[in-house]
C-alpha cells in the first residue's frame, strides 16, 4: 500500500507483556535497549508483568535500575495476553510503538528496521517470517500448520497481500493505535485485532522481513485449543466492519 507522508517520529516505545519469564526478561530488554541505543534511536521499554508468580517483577526492578529507559508496569488483572499489551498501551510515551514478546524469539535487530520503515512514512510496519529474506529457527510442526492455515483464512477473507497477521511482532505510529480503540481483545487475537483494524481502517502500511526464534526458555503461554473461536469472532468482527460500517471509523484526514 502506498504509503502517506508522517510526521517525523521523536520516540520509539516498545511494550512487551511478560508472565512469568524470570528465565529470560532481563537479557531481552538489555539487548534490546543496546542495540537501540547503538542505532541511536530514543526509546522507552514498557514491561508488562501480567499476573507473574516468579520473579519476573523482581527482575524488572532490579533491571530499571540500571536501565533508565526500562519502565516496568503491572497489570492487576483481570489477566491475559491482549490485556497486558492494552495496559501497556495505555502507559507508553512515545509516538511509535513496537509489540514484542519476551522470551527474545523477536530479534532486536528487527526493532531499529521497524523504526526505520516507519521513519520512511508509513503508517503501520508488518513483519513477516514467511517472506523472502524472513525465516523461523525451531518452530513446533504441528504449531507452523495451524500457523499458516490461519494465516491464509485471513488473506482470503480480507483479500490482502499479508501472510504473517498472527504474529504480535509489528509497529504502528500513535495516531493509529489511538485510531483502532477501542480494542477488544483479551488474549492472543490482539494479534490479528490491531493489524486488520489498521488495513480496514485505511492506514498506510508495509511489510517487511523478519526472523523468529522458538523460545529457549519458560513456556510458551499460547493455547491453541482455546484461542480458534477468539481468532474467528475477531476475525469476521473486523470483517463486519469493513462491509457494513460505510467507512465510519475509518482514518480521517
């Protein structure tokens, strides 16, 4: 999609929802904020501890310590994966901002080119793993299958280029974040929520490649059993929209 001419951007967030990820949160955010801090690109980092039962919120403290950007946050609950990035997204400063797990399966790398596309003008990025130049190290079989079945349901229903929508890793300017509320998911299907919203919604968006890496610690917190009729009743939500809402909630301007 042709792209709109942005503001330049001032500071990047990055929210990135943890639950129980002692093994891993701290390496995360220190790569993270190194590498943004090499590109020199201004940044804060918003943890979200959602509901952890280990160390995960001790952890972040002892880190924001050390590292000032790091702005470590708690959701109280009601839990869940849509609603720890919500209240993430309630809390960043800055006016472009990044969805990224914890457990460091999103290379940081990644980061500083989201930026870097948005910088260009765009008003969404979205990465895709299943791209020429993107690739998956590691990822569970029966999980790829189910991935990229979903994925296709989407480009069909929607009729769009798009072949990774599932996956959290993308980056949106402010104005479209505050142009997508309000968000309704409470688990994984904020993943397909927000990037359809913003095509639906008519905002300008990319993709770009990027590489994953299966989790080397903890445990993944995605159920698949659980999360098909949330998928779906997102899915044709947003689809409802985009036939019979005649443009109402789209970008303005």
């Amino acid at each position: 999609m042709d792209k709109n001419a942005g503001e330049s951007l001032k500071l990047l967030s990055v929210v990135i929802p943890a639950r129980d990820e002692e093994g891993c949160i701290a390496a995360t955010i220190e790569h993270l904020h190194v590498e943004l801090r090499l590109q020199n690109i201004p940044h804060e980092i918003v943890v979200v501890d959602d509901g952890s039962k280990d160390r995960t919120w001790t952890i972040l403290e002892e880190t924001a310590r050390r590292i000032q950007e790091l702005h470590p946050v708690r959701n109280e609950g009601p839990n869940g994966f849509g609603r720890a990035i919500q209240r993430g997204l309630e809390s960043y400063q800055g006016d472009a901002v990044v969805i990224m797990m914890a457990d460091e399966s999103d290379d940081c790398r990644d980061v500083a080119r989201y930026w870097q596309k948005l910088n260009e003008g765009y008003d969404c990025v979205f990465g895709s793993r299943f791209m020429r130049g993107g690739g998956v190290i590691d990822y569970p079989r029966f999980k790829l299958l189910i991935n990229r079945l979903a994925n296709f349901f989407i480009r069909v229903l929607f009729g769009i280029k798009l072949n990774d929508t599932t996956n959290a890793f993308k980056a949106y300017r402010k104005s479209v974040i505050d142009g997508c509320r309000p968000i309704l998911s409470p688990h994984f299907n904020i993943t397909v929520e927000l990037p359809l919203k913003a095509i639906v919604r008519d905002y300008s968006w990319t993709t770009m490649p990027i590489t994953w890496r299966n989790r080397r610690s903890g445990q993944s917190k995605l159920k698949i059993k659980e999360m098909g009729s949330r998928y779906l009743f997102i899915c044709l939500y947003v689809w409802i929209e985009k036939h019979f809402s005649r443009g109402d909630y789209k970008k303005q301007g």
